[in-house]
C-alpha cells in the first residue's frame, strides 16, 4: 500500500520552489520593467499636453491682439519695459521689448496694450481699456515696424514667447497690417 501512496505523489507533479522563485524574478523584471515604461510615457504625454496648451494660448492671443491691432490706424505711443513711463519710441525703428503700446484706434475708442504680472505673479498681456487679459505666461512682447518707423509704418511684426518650462520655450511671430492706414 505504500509502493501506491508513493507512486501516486510522484504522479501527481507540480513545481519545486526553485521553479516558482525562478517564474517569481522573471515576472518581478517584467512588471519592474513594465511600470518604468508607463510613468516615463505618461512623463512625455504630460509634456506634450502642456506643450500643446501653451502654443494654442499663443495662438489664441496672437489671434485677439491680430484683431484689435488691425482695427487702428497706428501706433501713437510706445514705451519698452524697462523705460515704461519715460521716453516714447515711436520714432525708432528697431525691435522693442514692449512694456506698453498706445494704438490710434477708430471710433475715439482707446487700445492700450501692456504686459502685465497677475496676482498670481504670472506674466499676461493685458487690454487696459477693458481691464482684460488676453494671454497668461507670456514671458516676452516684441514688436518691430515692417519699414520706417513706428509712427510711419503700415504693419508691425509682433513675436511672443512663452516659457514652458526652464529650458523650453514657444515663440509666435506675426505681421499685423494697419487696416485704417
């Protein structure tokens, strides 16, 4: 009787331990292996996200400001950020770091441009007259008249930038023609 009891263990089978600790670490490289690829996609997909968001909110401000700018009849005062309050540019013709913009607009309506810090101590571009916003984390305004200067000019190239990060940045550059020059 216990040739069968024997006999019927040996039949059954089954794994030995080396197996399963075998199966066990090749599972743990798998799944170890597994989790570093999802986090570094999601890592990339987050990026990219953020990527794409900061260059639709340009577009999106370049779009508004493309708008407004092409209703006016010029430039009428220009100060750089550093020398807001001081002396008017519009005589210049060279490529400025905006701090704020006086266009001559249409209708005795009033368009005043100006990058602005929010209370979040974000950068914005800002339409004065109507206490608006028009873009958020835009680092950097510049604007550079097509030919002459900025009083005689009949378009301007305005250039954006947004940082996305500390090493990334987005830049937009568009001519924008005066309609009513």
């Amino acid at each position: 009787m216990m040739k069968k009891a024997k006999i019927y263990i040996k039949k059954k089978g089954g794994f030995t331990i080396i197996e399963l600790l075998v199966s066990l670490f090749i599972s743990g490289i798998i799944l170890g292996t597994s989790f570093v690829i999802i986090s570094n996609a999601n890592m990339i997909f987050k990026k990219v996200y953020i990527s794409n968001e900061e260059q639709y909110q340009l577009e999106k401000t370049m779009n508004t400001l493309d708008s407004l700018i092409k209703e006016s009849s010029g430039i009428k005062e220009i100060y750089e950020t550093r020398d807001i309050g001081s002396k008017n540019k519009i005589d210049e013709n060279v490529e400025l770091e905006v701090g704020k913009i006086i266009f001559n607009s249409t209708e005795n309506k009033k368009l005043t441009i100006r990058k602005h810090n929010t209370e979040a101590n974000v950068d914005a571009i800002y339409y004065v007259e109507k206490k608006l916003i028009l873009g958020e984390n835009i680092t950097s305004l510049k604007i550079k008249p097509k030919k002459g200067s900025f009083r005689d000019c009949k378009s301007i190239l305005i250039t954006m930038t947004s940082s996305i990060g500390e090493m990334d940045e987005l830049s937009i550059t568009n001519e924008i023609p005066f309609k009513n020059k």
